[in-house]
C-alpha cells in the first residue's frame, strides 16, 4: 500500500446514494480534510418488463470514470473506498457473473413476504437475532421473493452493492460488515452471519467473508489499472460501506449525547451505542440496530427523508412545472405551518408515482385540509418530516437511555434551511447542520487512517472534522405545544 508523504494523503471515495453518485478526492492530514468532487453522475432506476432495476454496468462504469479522473489529478492516488445505500444486491454465479441486473428495493417484489417470513419465524425471533427494523425491502425478504421466481437456482454468491463494485476491481470477494448487517442476516451479538436464518428460509448462497471498516480489500486487477490509467495497481479500503456509517462518522460531534439524521432521500435518524437494544419495546418501535465502525451500533429508526420532496419536484416538472428549489422553500416558509400533516412512514409512499396526489389522498382521510400549491405541499411535507425526527428523537432516548444535548443534521438535507429549522423547533434542541458530504468524508477518513495519514479513534476523526468542516446551528424557537397538538393529529 503507498504511504503518505509528509503526513498526508489523497484517496478517493465512491459514495453512491439512491438518487446519485459520486467520486470525491480526499486529501487528508492530522490538521486538514478537504473534498473535491472529481465526478458526479445519476443513478436512475431502469423498468424491464415490469421490474425495478438498478443500472449496476452503468455505475460501474460511471466508477471507472471518475478513478480516471482522479488519478489523472493524483497519480499518487493512496486508496480508494466504496459506500452505497444498503439492502440491495447482486448475485453471482459459480464463475462469479452477475445474474442479471440487481432489483431496486422499491420494487414491488416483496409485496405481502414481510408477514409471510415473519408468521414463519417469529417477528420477535428475528429481532431478537438481527435486532433489524422490519422494512418490506431488507434483504432478507428479497432473498425469500427471488427464490420463489427461481432466480437463485444458479447462484452461488449474494454481495451487497458496494462489495459487488469492490469485486469487480479488485476480483477479491468479501462483505462489509455495516452494510451486510442491513440484510437482517447477520446475528447482532456475534456480529456474524446468522446462517440457521438462512438455512430456515430456504435460500442457499455462500456467505461471504465479513470484513471490518479499515481492512484491505484488495488492490486494482491489471485489466482495471489499465482502464482508469494508473501507474500501478491501486489498494481499495474497506469503509463503513453503508452509506449512513460512513456519514455517521463524518457527525462533528464533541461527545456521544447527540442525535443524528442522515438526510438524503432516505432520512436515518439515530444515535450512536456500545451494544444493541433488542427489548421488545424497541421491536415495537421498529428500531433498527445497525453495525458502524470501529464495533459501534447505529442505533436508528429508518425515515421516508426527501424522497417525498423529490418525488413530488419529478411529479411537477414532468407536468411542465419547473421550480428552483430555493425559491419553493422561500414559499412555503411563507405557508402557515401545520395546516396539515401526513405520516411519512405510511407505505404508500414507499413506491415511485404521483406524491402530491398520495399526499392529498392522506389529508383527506384524516379529514385535513388539502395542499393545492407546490409550496402548500412542500410545507405539508416538511412539517410532516420534523414530526417524524421529533418523534424518533424521543423514542431514541427513552429506548436507548442516552441522554441528548444536540441534533447533528448532515448530508443534503443541511442545505435545507427550513427544514433545519423545523427540526429545532421539533425536538426543542439546537441542530447543526452540514456537512452536507459527511458520507464521503467518513469514507475519506477511514482509509486515511488505514493509509496512516491520521490516527486515532472516533472521536479524534470527529474532532477533525469539527476543526475544518463548515457547520451552520438553528437554535430552537420554543413553539411546543403547537408541535405537540400536531403530532397528536397523527396518532388519533
């Protein structure tokens, strides 16, 4: 592995989100952390007769672009490190193909395998094994509906998404530990795949090795050095794989009594323990006990996030209405608030489609007025998201028993100004927001320690960050009883 030179080192994070990717340089030292987007793409599902598909050739080749790119930038390029969103996979054959192109977890595939699997194996069993959040697209459930549309009769290997990416240029097979544990296959105490599951439900695969955030995965194989021109064969990092372990250690926090959220199209809103909660009251609370780095457990609850804005702004524009983001959030910080508030975890707005509509649907169920303008809709969905951190916030710390000082917003959601706000005003605590890219760059810190351009635990990289990383705090404004009075509309 190449060493940094004077306490320094450039590496490259590939960090892949719902909704896109990108390739970001990271020159790294004990007293700087600076990010350069060197490639940004899109990452767009793909419908083939009825199916929900991630384009996997595409982002792979979007990677190699962008490792290009950089390299052309820092041929003496130290690591490079790969993130994405979690739950999906590719599955490889006894030659190591991929079988066809990953299915994106909004597919409806798993319609009705949740309850199925759960009625078969005791919903608290599985809990109490993986203590996962049960979600309709965990891994677990899209093994059970591949197998039953024969899929899995050729296949020998399931990687994750950033351990399939890994695989294709390394040639080195492997899954990472903090996105393997978002499959609800890995036994939470032993932190170890819980094989008697598998074995249970039916599917037959070979697990991977688990790796460990900081271990080598490997170097460039030849044919790829090639490709991106480098000069030798590059090293690749394990990080925390996970999107939101690599963001949760990009948090800038000075001490563990913070709540964080992790907001991008997905909000995961959470905090930081030693060990995991699986009481049965967080079963029912459907909190989810994910893997971090350095042993820790994402203690979280996962959100529906932007994708409601996201959906409604693609809803808009196909119909001819192009707004500037900006100026819909001025707008609707002119809307009064609380006019009416869905729940963002509700199903039916899991799917792609016509968001504005559903949203109406749930107002008038509830017997709320309806939002008719972008800017009525974008305050419903805002507000509706801060009750939803509000009330994770609370069940977090009842739960966990961790104490909370601070709300810690990072990812794109910290450039929404209005919903940081809103978030202050929510859980009646101070919220600092930004980074806006803490996934990359607790990407770009774990392999800078590996590569030992800096030491230290989690606390020393946080510190880091703090020191060099620009942070914007909202102080909150005391409205709660009127916060109170709406969430009490969502739980009547």
């Amino acid at each position: 592995m190449t060493r940094p030179t004077g306490g320094r080192a450039v590496v490259a994070a590939v960090d892949l989100g719902a909704s896109g990717g990108r390739v970001m340089a990271g020159r790294v030292g004990p007293d700087d952390l600076d990010l350069t987007a060197v490639h940004r793409f899109g990452n767009d599902p793909v419908e083939v007769r009825g199916t929900l598909h991630w384009n996997a050739l595409g982002l792979y080749a979007e990677v190699l672009a962008g490792l290009r790119a950089t390299l052309a930038d820092h041929p003496d390029l130290a690591s490079v490190g790969i993130d994405s969103w979690g739950c999906d996979f590719g599955l490889l054959d006894g030659d190591g193909r991929l079988l066809g192109n990953p299915v994106h977890y909004r597919d409806r595939r798993t319609d009705g395998v949740l309850a199925q699997v759960s009625a078969r194996l005791g919903a608290d069993h599985l809990y109490d094994v993986t203590g996962i959040q049960a979600l309709p697209f965990n891994t677990v459930y899209q093994l059970v509906a591949a197998q039953r549309a024969g899929l899995l009769d050729a296949a020998r290997t399931m990687l994750p998404i950033p351990d399939l990416l890994s695989y294709w240029l390394t040639g080195a097979i492997g899954a990472e530990i903090t996105n393997a544990s978002t499959t609800q296959l890995l036994d939470v105490r032993r932190r170890g795949w819980a094989l008697d599951l598998v074995e249970r439900l039916g599917p037959r695969w070979a697990a991977p090795r688990l790796r460990e955030p900081g271990e080598p995965a490997g170097a460039l194989l030849p044919a790829v050095t090639r490709q991106v021109g480098a000069g030798r064969a590059v090293p690749v990092t394990v990080v925390g794989s996970h999107d939101t372990a690599s963001a949760v250690v990009g948090v800038p926090a000075r001490d563990d009594r913070f709540l964080y959220v992790s907001c991008g199209t997905w909000s995961l809103v959470g905090v930081e323990l030693d060990g995991p909660v699986l009481t049965e009251a967080s079963r029912l609370a459907n909190f989810t006990n994910e893997s971090g780095v350095d042993g820790t457990v994402r203690y979280l609850r996962n959100v529906m996030g932007l994708w409601l804005l996201q959906e409604a702004m693609r809803g808009w524009a196909a119909a001819g209405e192009r707004l500037e983001l900006p100026a819909l959030l001025a707008d609707a910080a002119d809307v009064p608030p609380f006019a009416a508030v869905v729940d963002c975890d509700d199903p039916v707005f899991l799917p792609p489609g016509d968001m504005p509509a559903r949203i109406a649907d749930a107002c008038r169920r509830t017997g709320q007025p309806v939002p008719g303008t972008p800017a009525e809709v974008t305050r419903c969905i805002l507000d509706s998201l801060a009750l939803a951190y509000r009330r994770t916030a609370r069940q977090a710390r009842e739960l966990s028993g961790r104490d909370l000082d601070v709300v810690h917003v990072v990812g794109g959601g910290a450039r929404n100004g209005l919903l940081c706000q809103l978030t202050a005003d929510a859980c009646g605590l101070p919220v600092l927001a930004g980074p806006v890219e803490a996934t990359a760059l607790g990407n770009v810190l774990v392999q800078a320690r590996a590569v030992g351009a800096v030491s230290g635990g989690l606390a020393e990289l946080r510190s880091l960050v703090a020191r060099t990383q620009r942070v914007v705090r909202y102080e909150p404004r005391g409205h709660e009883a009127a916060w109170a009075a709406a969430e009490r509309r969502l739980t009547a």
